[in-house]
C-alpha cells in the first residue's frame, strides 16, 4: 500500500466522472499499456445507473462448490472486516471466484449491508450475485459475472492477496474506479494528477461536442472542432508529462 493515499477533494474529482473518462486520462501519461489495467466484458454492473464507486481494494479470494474442511457459509467475514480497517475508506472489497464456473453467489443482502457499514464503497466479484432486490434498495455498487440464486458452500480461502478479477489484477491497496462502463486501476505514481486533469480533458471532448450541437453542422466545420481538441489533448499530454517528471 502506498503511503501517498488522495484526500477527500481528490477522490471527489474522480467519482464525479465516468470510468471511460478516466481510462482516456491514464493514457495522457503514457504510463502502461492501451490495452492494461481495466476489466474485460466478462463483469457487469448489477445496478448501473448508480454513480460511480471509488476506493482502495480489499481482496479476498471466494469458493462455494464444496464444503470446507472446517467453518460455516460467511464465516470468515469478521476476519475480512478486520483485515480490511488497515486500509484507507473508501474501499472496495475485491473478490475472485475460485470456482470456473461460478457454483453459487459470492454475495447477497447481509453481506453487502456489512461492508457498506464499514466503510465500502463497492463490491466487485468474478463470480455471482444475489438478493438483487434487496441490494437495490442500499444504494450499493456492485460487479459480478452473472446472478445465481443460492450461496453454496462459500467461504473465503485467502485475504489480502492479489486476485484477478474480469482479468484485471487487483492487488490490496489498488485505487479503483468502477461505474457501468467498466472498472479501472488507477496507478498511485499518477492518481493525483489523473484526479487534476480529468475535467480539463472533459473540456477538451466539448469542443467537438458542443460545435455538433449546433443547428447546421458543415465538415469543414467538424474539422475545425477535432483540431482544435486534439490541440487541447497535445497541451495536457504535455501538461501530463511535467506532472509524471515533478514526481519525487
């Protein structure tokens, strides 16, 4: 875990845009690959109408095929919550299901009413979800590859270790943002400076936005507007750059 944790006006700036828009600010930085660092299609937003969810992982690894040698179904949820107050609020609990495929939900209505009291922002799982309803009504962020009815045998074989979750690999500590559109791990090296420079590239994007809005769009038109955002993404590539320099 990193010491450099964002503050509240920081991690504020990044819920109040999408994921997309903050995959698109990673990339000014040039800081790892296109194609690295966010979930695949394999995981869904349960509820995505919610706003966006951001925090620091919490990871646990899940299976409920089986019974275990020992303990109950969520018994090792007071070990989790106990584990988890080490790291910073917000935080999103990540699990990843042993189990391919999923046997039984790896969440429902107590547990997710357990972490939202702790401290959570978000639950995000590989495998399944449940009590739909009931989750709807906490106002809770969920992620999950599919709804199945019963919890199984579920137990949590191992805390706090790196999981890969919609092949996105999530190590304790990782800074996520998670909405509809998808999840992303936010580099700590550049998260205070993705937080800064998320409503500039938003600026950027409204040239050509707003200059289509308008009532008679021409081409030569529409081309003038992609130049000159793509001018304004030149500036905060290079703005982006300074920032990733000034690091000590």
């Amino acid at each position: 875990m990193t010491s450099e944790i964002l503050d509240a006006a920081q991690l504020a700036k990044l819920q109040k845009v999408d994921s997309a828009t903050i995959a698109n600010v990673i990339e000014l930085f040039d800081f790892r690959s296109y194609v690295a660092g966010y979930s695949n299609l394999s995981l869904k937003a349960i509820y995505p109408r919610l706003l966006p969810a951001v925090g620091y992982a919490v990871t646990a690894t899940f299976r409920a095929a089986y019974p275990a040698e020992s303990g109950d179904s969520y018994g090792g949820m007071p070990e989790l919550i106990a584990q988890a107050m080490a790291t910073p609020a917000p935080r999103i609990v990540v699990f990843q299901d042993l189990d391919e495929p999923p046997c039984a939900a790896t969440y429902g209505e107590i547990m997710v009413t357990t972490f939202q009291k702790f401290g959570f922002s978000g639950l995000i799982t590989s495998g399944a979800a449940r009590d739909i309803e009931q989750v709807d009504r906490l106002q809770f962020p969920c992620w999950a590859s599919s709804v199945i009815v019963s919890h199984g045998y579920c137990r949590f074989p191992d805390v706090n270790v790196a999981v890969t979750v919609g092949g996105l690999q999530v190590k304790p500590g990782d800074l996520l943002h998670a909405d509809a559109n998808g999840i992303v791990n936010i580099p700590h090296q550049i998260a205070a400076a993705v937080a800064e420079l998320c409503e500039l590239y938003i600026q950027a994007e409204e040239i050509i936005l707003q200059y289509l809005r308008g009532s008679q769009p021409t081409v030569a038109g529409y081309r003038e507007a992609v130049l000159k955002a793509k001018q304004c993404m030149a500036e905060l590539k290079k703005r982006a750059r300074l920032l990733l320099e000034s690091k000590p």
